[in-house]
C-alpha cells in the first residue's frame, strides 16, 4: 500500500514537473507572427511562396532549449531516483526473507 502511494506520488511530481518545466518553451517555440495584421508582411511571404529566392546570410533557428534540458535532467533523475527506491525495497524484502529462513533453520535443527 505504502509503495504504491510513493509510486504514483512520484509520477504525479514528475509529471507536474515535466510540463512546468517544457510548458513555456514549448509556447516559445511555436511562436509564429500572425499574417492577417495590417502592415504585416503577408504580400512578400506570398511572393516568395510563388517563386525560388535565394536566402542571404546563415539559417539559424531560435528556439530556447534550457527548459527542455532542464526537464530532460529532471526526468533522468527523476528515473534514477525510482530505480534507488526499487532496489531499496527489493534489498529490504530479500533481508526479511533471509531473516525468515536463518529462523526457520534455527527450529528446524532444534527440534
């Protein structure tokens, strides 16, 4: 019971903390300028939608990537920590057992 409330309560954080995390560079990254606003440049996007012009200068793209890779890290993290808390539990139960058994070997040569 108690595993199982650890468990989910470790999804749920994680989870909050992915989209917390991803959420405004995800907003940023899709930013496009809108196309139907006076003054915008919507006749030459056409144009150049209509035949082949060479670009001038470097393509680059600007898309903020820190949160992403903060959230990245923060699951890594996230996945190492459950894996600790697994082999935790595991160790804890396989003591139990051994302690289980060395008693049951103790009564079983007494008696």
């Amino acid at each position: 019971m108690m595993r199982s409330w650890i468990l989910a309560l470790s999804l749920v954080w994680g989870l909050s903390a992915l989209f917390s995390l991803a959420g405004p560079s995800l907003v940023a990254a899709q930013d496009t300028p809108s196309v139907g606003e006076p003054g915008s440049s919507a006749d030459a996007e056409s144009d150049r939608a209509q035949s082949f012009r060479a670009m001038t200068g470097p393509a680059t793209e600007d898309v903020p990537g820190g949160a992403l890779l903060i959230g990245a890290y923060g699951l890594v993290w996230l996945f190492v920590l459950a894996l600790v808390l697994r082999i935790g539990s595991v160790g804890r139960k396989v003591a139990r057992d051994l302690t289980r058994l060395e008693r049951l070997l103790a009564d079983a040569e007494e008696g």
